[in-house]
C-alpha cells in the first residue's frame, strides 16, 4: 500500500494526470535504441520510462544508426502496473554490420565447367545476374552471435569458419540474416573472379590464382585443422578462401549431368536429388579438390568438420 500511494504521489508531481498512472520501464541491448510508444517518439534514448494509462497499447524500438533495425510489440497494462519491456536489437545490428562487408559481383557470361571430370563435362555458357557475396566464410563467432550455437569441431577461434553445420543449418543461418545460399553457377563464377576474370587467358585454376599456396588452405599447407578467414590472398573480386579452408554449400541438387541440361541464364540446378552441391575443397583436401570448376556433393543432413558455407543476397 505504502508504494502505490508513493507511485501515485510521484504521477501527481510529475503532472501525468490522474488517467496515465500506469509506468513503462523500457530497455535495450543497443545504446542508440529510439523509441515510439502508440506512434509518438518518446524523449530520450532507451532506458526510459513511459508513463500510461490503462490499455492497449504500441511500442516500437529502433536503432538510429541501422533503421532497418525494428522491435515491436503490442502489450497491455494495467492501473498502476509497472511493466518491463527488453527491447533485443542487437543481433539484427550486427547482421547490418556484416552485411556492409559484402562484395559486388556484377552479372555477366562465363565458361562453365571443365574438361577434367565428367560431372564437369561439357564446358557451357552461362548468364548470372548481378549480387553480393560475403567477402568471406561464415566464422564462427557471426554463427554463434546469430544462432547462439558453435557446432565446429575446431571451436576457440571466433575468425575461423564455422564447420560442422548442415545445408539446413545454413539455410536457416541464411533466412536469419536475410540472405541465401548461392546457385552453383553464382560460386563458380565468382570464384573464377566474374567480369574481372571471364577472359580465357585471364582464368586460373583455383580461386585467384594457380599457386594454391598463395590462395588456400588445404591438406599440404593447413595443420590439419581450418585457420581463420581471410588470411591468403583474395580473387580478383577481394573473395577470400573460395578455394580451401572449408567447402561451401551450395543450393543446388547435384546431378553429374545436369550440365548437358542446364539453362543458360541462372540455373539454379535439378529439381530434385539426394545430395546438394559443396564447392571450393577444405582443409584436408588433395590440390585438385580445389580447382574452381570441380564439383562435389553431401547429404544436406551431414555435418562435418570440412564444410561451412558463405551466402549472396540478390542485388535486385
């Protein structure tokens, strides 16, 4: 009794009215959190407190630097309550903040394949529209920080890609973050280095060069354990570890003939299948697993130590 009368003496004072005798205590985990309660913007960064009256009402949080970056919540209060709202906007600033690293790849033709394999059989031409590809592997601490996880079998290095994650992990990772797997021909051709690259005399065997030393980690060079991103030297593009380091998903079903099938502009692979594609060879592989046009598969609910994945977001 003591407090009501103590909270209702404080309303009075602060000329809120006999009808706002409701308080709202809002926080969050972003220091720049403005906040609107039933559409008007309050004074004063998050933590505040938002007199009321009794009643439905509106309340939406906003990052002021990322203000794409939106909590929102109905909620009800009752005469004389005093509520707590968390206003959790953290991770969905981090995501604008790894996803300003993204690299262009602007659209164009190509060669795709090789003569080496059959799966990679025949040599063909295709179209991809232009979007962005993370600059590198998902690591580990931008998995944990989005999923609250680390699966990886190498853990203890936040820079190191995350591994251990199954196509559906990504997938989910990806419609987190608003992004996506790439199609097999997006990867390729952005390991290949897209319009920077697409001439024949400008092409290389791995990802940026044909020294895979100087580009990759893999089973001669890496210890037998995964290192963190972005340690080698990047493609043409400024993509880091297209070749090595882990393999990377891909959305597509794998069919060894889908080549002789498929469509010119962005194929996004077969309608069906039992494995989807993974790209770019790991930190085990042998040299010839990391040539940018071979090809390689897995169940999508297999999780190993040599697969992670990096996603694209449509530039349209």
């Amino acid at each position: 009794m003591k407090n009501i009368i103590l909270f209702t003496i404080m309303l009075m004072l602060l000329g809120c009215g006999k009808d706002k005798n409701a308080i709202l205590h809002i926080k969050s985990d972003i220091t720049d959190a403005v906040v609107y309660v039933d559409g008007d913007k309050q004074k004063g960064l998050a933590p505040i407190d938002v007199f009321l009256a009794e009643g439905v009402h509106e309340l939406k949080v906003i990052s002021n630097k990322y203000t794409n970056c939106i909590f929102e919540k109905s909620f009800v209060i009752m005469e004389f309550e005093e509520k707590n709202i968390y206003a959790e906007l953290s991770v969905l600033v981090y995501i604008e903040e790894i996803n300003k690293s993204m690299v262009y790849v602007e659209g164009g033709s190509f060669q795709m394949g090789s003569k080496k394999s059959k799966d990679e059989k025949p040599i063909h031409t295709v179209t991809v529209s232009s979007f962005f590809m993370d600059k590198t592997e998902v690591t580990q601490a931008q998995y944990k920080k989005v999923m609250g996880k680390n699966p990886s079998h190498f853990s203890g290095c936040d820079d190191c890609p995350v591994e251990r994650v199954s196509w559906h992990d990504a997938t989910a990772f990806a419609q987190k973050v608003g992004k996506r797997l790439p199609t097999e021909a997006e990867w390729e051709y952005a390991a290949r280095g897209g319009v920077k690259t697409n001439s024949g005399s400008s092409q290389t065997s791995y990802a940026g060069s044909n020294d895979l030393n100087s580009v990759a980690w893999y089973g001669d060079n890496s210890g037998s354990k995964t290192h963190p991103v972005a340690q080698k030297q990047a493609n043409a593009l400024g993509l880091y570890d297209m070749s090595g380091n882990v393999w990377e998903w891909c959305s597509d079903w794998y069919s060894d003939s889908y080549y002789s099938e498929s469509p010119q502009n962005d194929p996004q692979g077969p309608n069906s299948g039992s494995g989807r594609v993974l790209r770019g060879g790991s930190w085990f592989s042998f040299v010839t697993d990391c040539r940018v046009a071979l090809r390689y598969w897995a169940d999508p609910d297999g999780r190993g130590s040599r697969g992670g994945f990096r996603l694209v977001r449509s530039a349209q």
